[in-house]
C-alpha cells in the first residue's frame, strides 16, 4: 500500500521544527511603486465607483502586477506567500462599489499566489506555501462608531461570520494551503473570522489550518479591542492555529517585548511581521532592509520566533536581507501546553489549581 502525500500541515510542521521560516513582505508598497491611474485599476470592468487604490481588484485587473510581487518574494527567499485579498470581502469591497466580485477576487488571488508557488517548486523541489489573507474590515464588533451610544453596532456576529465565510470559501476553492486571519485589531472579530474558515474548511473536505496574526494599536501593548497579547492568545487559543503572532504595528525594535510576551504562552508556532520601522512625516518607511534583518536577528537571539517576514514599507530587499540573517539561525522551541485554565478580559486570568 503506497504512503499518502504529506499534507501543507505536516510539511510546513516538519520544516519549522527545523529552521527559521520566511514569509513575504508588503504589497501596498509593492504596488505603489507602479504608479497605476484609476484606468489601471478598473480595467475592462464596468464600475460606477472610483477604483484607484483597490489594490486587491489588480489580481482579475492587473494580474501580470501581483504575479510579478509574487514571484519577486519567492525569488527573495520566501518560504510563504500571501494573497493579495486583504480587503477582499463584501464590507471592504463595498467601498468601491465591488461587492459582487468578492469570490471572483479571492479565487483569482489564490490562483495566481498558488501558480507562483507552484512554479518555483517546479524548479528546486521545495515547497512553498500560500496563506489566504483574511483582513479586519474596516468594521468591529466590539466598539461603538457611534460616542454617543456606546451599544451600537453598525454589524452583529453572525452577518459579519456570513462575510468572512464567503471570502474563506473563496479562497480554499483557489488553492490556499492555510488562512490567515491577520492585522486584528479587534478580538471578537478575530473569533468571527476563525469560526468562519473552520466551517469553510470542514466544507471542503480539505485541512485547511489557521494562522493569527494580531497588530498592537500602542505603546502598551493592546489591540483596539484593549486586549494585552496575552489576553489575545487565551481568547483564540482554543482555535488551535498552526501559528500565532504579530504583524504591522511598529518596527521590529519595538515590537520584541511585546513579542516575547506572546512566545513564552504560544504552545504554536510563532510568526511575526514587523513594519520597516515607524513612518516618516511623508508617511513613508525608511528603515533599510539591512536594519531591518538586524532586529529580527535580535529576535532569534532570544528564541522568540519561527517564521518572520516584513508587513508596511517592506521590499523584496528587505524579505532577502531576512533571510539571508536568519538562514543558519535555530527556530525557537515550542512550548508544552499549560494545562491551567486561562480566562480573557483585557487581561488574562490565570486560575489557580
């Protein structure tokens, strides 16, 4: 009887206990450096809204743009690329009037992330691995827009668990080895979004893992929601993802304590992806990429991750200079579970035995 291929869970599992892993870097800055005009953006396609700056509409668009920032990853040392859907979802997309594209738009992202792939495996025999990019919304759960009426909701639980499941379902149906829920800025709607890609990869069939990625709104340490990262990692915990971590943010200097913090109860694999530093004045990033593969350096030097890549004002150049530091450098070991019980407030509650 002939063995069953390895699935993305186990490859990915056997080669993280090995070394430090490399995901890709931005895509906004990627595409900037274009110089598309709104023709570009829109295409052929009949929209009655303005598209410039619906970076994720170039995958059905400008497909030959998000091939080329693909394979300009791989070709820098990725291990793992993300689709370009981070706002490719009926709340986000309505904002250009796009909602009847949200399936097509993931789809065609996962297709295009998953041919990259494919294609520079094709060529060395190892294999490289695409996350589905699940963003925030531009909508929360757990806050008011309105100051005046703090138990307003513009959505509930459910509506929001119906959006995230038809991009989830999407992306699966395109070729995703994993689903990324990242930049989560808000807890609850993280748990929405992990409920849906769990019901949408029960419905494929397939094993689909998750991926969390929380960004830290200041200084302190918590999201908007207000949850500090431990409190993070007790209320998504029983998500099981195959990785947790942090991303945008700040720079990779100030994001090590809080990042430690997070490695040390994570009984997962850790992934961070840190900005290229703070903005300047024009709101452009700065840090080289040298800088930047320092700083992750420094990471490793106390154990904290396994895998690392670069978010906002990130480049190829800073993806190669990342790897290039982190290619000889152990992976940091996974904890054992704790087997106390873990509560989640704006702070965690850890109850005695």
């Amino acid at each position: 009887m002939s063995t069953p291929p390895m699935t993305s869970r186990e490859i990915f599992t056997a080669r993280a206990r090995q070394q430090v892993m490399v995901f890709d870097g931005g895509y906004g800055t990627a595409i900037q450096a274009y110089k598309l005009s709104e023709a570009d953006y829109r295409g052929d396609l009949k929209l009655s809204h303005d598209q410039k700056g619906n970076n994720d509409l170039l995958s059905i668009t400008r497909p030959d743009i998000i091939r080329a920032i693909h394979t300009a990853y791989v070709d820098a040392g990725a291990d793992m690329i993300e689709t370009n859907t981070f706002s490719s979802t009926k709340i986000s997309m309505a904002d250009y009037g796009c909602e009847h594209l949200v399936k097509q738009l993931n789809v065609a992202a996962a297709r295009l992330a998953r041919e990259c792939c494919d294609a520079a495996e094709a060529k060395d025999g190892r294999r490289r691995f695409v996350a589905g990019s699940v963003g925030p919304t531009n909508k929360t759960l757990s806050l008011s827009p309105d100051v005046n009426d703090p138990g307003f909701r513009e959505i509930d639980f459910d509506y929001l668990k119906d959006v995230y499941r038809e991009q989830c379902d999407a992306l699966i149906e395109g070729g995703v080895d994993f689903l990324l829920i990242e930049t989560i800025f808000d807890t609850l709607n993280a748990k929405c979004a992990a409920m849906a890609a769990q019901e949408a990869a029960a419905a494929s069939g397939r094993d689909v893992p998750l991926m969390i990625s929380m960004t830290i709104t200041d200084m302190a340490g918590r999201n908007l929601s207000g949850h500090t990262v431990e409190a993070f990692w007790a209320a998504i915990r029983h998500t099981k993802p195959l990785t947790v971590g942090l991303n945008c943010s700040f720079g990779a200097d100030l994001l090590r304590p809080h990042l430690a913090a997070l490695a040390k109860q994570a009984d997962t694999f850790v992934l961070a992806y840190p900005n290229a530093g703070l903005p300047n004045d024009l709101a452009e990033y700065d840090e080289l990429p040298e800088t930047t593969a320092q700083l992750i350096g420094h990471w490793l030097d106390d154990g904290l991750v396994n895998m690392v890549g670069g978010c906002c004002g990130t480049t190829p150049a800073h993806i190669a200079a990342i790897a290039k530091a982190v290619a000889d450098r152990a992976p940091r070991e996974v904890p054992a579970a704790s087997s106390a019980t873990v509560l989640a407030g704006l702070e965690p509650f850890v109850m005695a035995a």
